[in-house]
C-alpha cells in the first residue's frame, strides 16, 4: 500500500459482526470495497449505504489490487479457510473470535499469515472496552492470588449455530474465549490445570432440535494460574428462550474485592473505601478496527489481538471440553502434544 493511499476492506459474513466491520472501517476512513456474503441480498443490504460493491464470492476481491484488509466475520468453522485464502493472496486479515474451533485450523492460520508476511488479527475487541482498562487497574490493586469467579448466563441463543458443535462451537469456544485471553493477561502465566463439568442443558428444547452434534451449553470451569490465581466460570448458553442474560465477574484478593457487571460498572472494595467506574459507552468494536487501521496505515503500536492469543484461548476451551469428556483436571501442554501426534499422522 502506498502511504497515504485509502485503505481498501472487503466485509465477508454480512451478519452482525460483518454489519458492524463495514460500518466501523468506513468511518475510520477506509474505503470498503465490498461486502460478501453466499446470500447476496444480505451482502447488499450491507454494502448498499456505503456505496461499495457487493458478491457471493470472496475470490474476485482478493485478486483487487485496491483490496488491502479482508474483515472475516463468518461463523467460525469458516474463519480458516477465509483468512488462509486472504493471507495467500497477500491482504492482511481481522478474523473475528474465536480464531477457529481446531488447533489445526489456527495453527494453520498462523503459518499462512507468517508465509505471506501480513498481519492476522483476532477480534477480541473486549480489550478496547471501555470497562478493561479500570477492570485490569483494581485488580492490580487488591494483591495475589487472585480468586475469580465468572457468571455467564443466557436463554438458548437465537442464532441457532450458536450451538452447534461444527459451526461456532458452543459457549466454551464462543463465549468463554473473551474470558481466557482476559486471564492470560490479568493472572501471570499460562493455566496451569482445568478441570471442569459439563452439560447441554437445551437438550430438550425445540428451538435446537434440529442441530444433529448440539455443543455443550453449560458448564463449571476451574482454571488454575501459574501465579497461583484461581478462575472459575459458570456459564450456560442452554436456559429458556429469551430470558434476560447476564454477565457478572468477582475477583477476590489479599487487598481487596472487585465486581464487575460487564460491561458497564467495576467496584473495587479495600482498605481505602468503596471506588466505581462505569461506562462511557464506547463501541469496542470501533476502537478495535480504529487501532487496526492506525497499526496498518501508521505503524501505530500493535494491540490487536493476535493469532497466538487466539490460540492460547482456543488451546483453553480444548481442554476444558476435554476435562467434561474425561472427568479428569487436563493441562494445556497435554493438548498441544496430542496436537503434535495428529499433526505427524496427517505427514505420515
Ligand atoms: N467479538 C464478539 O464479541 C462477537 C460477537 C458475536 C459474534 N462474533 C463472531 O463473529 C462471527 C460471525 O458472527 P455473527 O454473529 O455475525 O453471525 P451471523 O450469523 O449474524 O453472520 C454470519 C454471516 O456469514 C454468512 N456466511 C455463512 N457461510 C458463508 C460462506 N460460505 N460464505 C460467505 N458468507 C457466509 C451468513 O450468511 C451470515 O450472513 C462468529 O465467528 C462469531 O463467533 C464475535
């Protein structure tokens, strides 16, 4: 790209994230040159407003010379094979999260992006909440360990592949990721060990009936930190349609508790009194492809997630559908040789 050239996006998955990418990196500047979707009347409607082009197929886009970032907003089993073809035609990706819903498929999204040189980005937009930084902040404060406790609860989602296994993978790869990569950075250190029960709670509601490998929905984790910090989350995507959802976090230290109601308040509660924050309302999806652009077009320090944190996250979520599966607590290193065996068997 020639410095001070227009950046050129194109949007593929023209669901709610791909509506928000497009409008976002429009108003950051860039020039979105199409919206892709394989139902192109959704892709339209999307690509309409903005004046840019719209198509059932990514591949045309990727050989635009005018085409510089390629915003991967599909379900997630198709987030590999999006972002590799991307990468190999030399666009730089933002991939949505989760990364993938196999080590293979992320491991595979790594070494493309380091084949061709571009930049990979994972969309954990939470750290550029408005609510992450005064989170991270009091939990500095109140000493370690850190004990953290995590409540996510919602009714069966309505997008059904929320729940299905082969497509997004679940609340533990889905929804629980957000979590993970925010540990890795507020808890020194990879878990250590997970140990976690599981159900699927929508088992017996219409609404997913149709799904034939139906994810996990609901779970007990407990994540032990290298720095002795324990985190469990409570999570379940599987409670009766349209009941209100929640998100609540509590993190309990030698110095002092923090609360949070994700994500419009933090408290913090120690020795000096009772300190708030609440929430300037900042969209984090905005700030996140803001930054993105700046990084690219300015070389602005980089704070987009990563593939490698995509990974850490992923390599998480694995082992704690592997501890569900064989009722035993199971380490990250474990997931990563089997990892490693499979990988040798496929050269083999
Ligand atoms: N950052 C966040 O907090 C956040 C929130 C929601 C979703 N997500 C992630 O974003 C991704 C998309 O989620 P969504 O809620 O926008 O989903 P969505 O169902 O609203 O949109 C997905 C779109 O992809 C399209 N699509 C499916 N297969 C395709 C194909 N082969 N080629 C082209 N288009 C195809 C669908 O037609 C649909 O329009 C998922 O990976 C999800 O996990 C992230």
């Amino acid at each position: 790209m020639t410095p001070g050239a227009t950046m050129g996006v194109v949007v593929v998955g023209a669901g709610d994230m791909g509506a928000r990418h497009a409008t976002h990196w429009q108003a950051v500047g860039a020039c979105v040159v199409a919206v892709v979707d394989r139902d192109v009347e959704r892709a339209s409607a999307i690509a309409g407003p903005l004046g840019a082009a719209h198509g059932g197929d990514l591949g045309p886009y990727l050989r635009h010379e005018g085409v510089h970032v390629v915003s991967v907003c599909t379900p997630t089993h198709l987030h590999a094979p999006f972002t590799i073809a991307a990468l190999e035609a030399g666009k730089h990706v933002l991939c949505e999260k989760p990364a993938a819903l196999t080590l293979a498929d992320a491991h595979a999204m790594r070494a493309a992006a380091v084949a061709s040189g571009c930049e990979l980005r994972i969309g954990f937009m939470r750290r550029f909440d408005p609510a992450y930084e005064p989170m991270g902040t009091f939990i500095g404060r109140i000493g370690r360990p850190v004990l953290a406790q995590v409540t996510i609860t919602a009714g069966v989602r309505p997008k059904r592949l929320m729940h299905d296994a082969l497509a997004n993978g679940g609340p533990i790869i889905d929804m629980c990721c957000h979590v993970f990569t925010q540990w890795r950075t507020l808890f020194d250190g990879r878990p250590e060990l997970v140990s976690a029960r599981g159900y699927t709670f929508s088992d017996n509601k219409p609404e997913v009936a149709a799904i034939d490998q139906r994810a996990l929905d609901s779970a007990l984790v407990t994540i032990e930190y290298a720095d002795g910090s324990v985190g469990q989350i409570q999570v379940s995507w599987g409670l009766p349609a349209g009941i209100e959802a929640v998100e609540r976090h509590s993190y309990v230290g030698p110095d002092g508790h923090v609360v949070v109601d994700w994500p419009k308040r933090v408290t913090l509660r120690d020795a000096s009194g009772v300190t708030r924050w609440s929430s300037s309302g900042v969209d984090p999806w905005r700030e996140e492809i803001a930054w993105f652009h700046r990084e690219l077009r300015d070389g602005a320090e980089r704070r987009v997630a990563t593939i490698d944190d995509g990974v850490e996250a992923l390599l998480t979520s694995l082992a704690v559908l592997r501890s569900v599966r064989e009722r035993r607590g199971v380490t990250l290193d474990e997931i990563l040789r089997e990892d490693a065996r499979e990988v040798e068997a496929t050269i083999r």
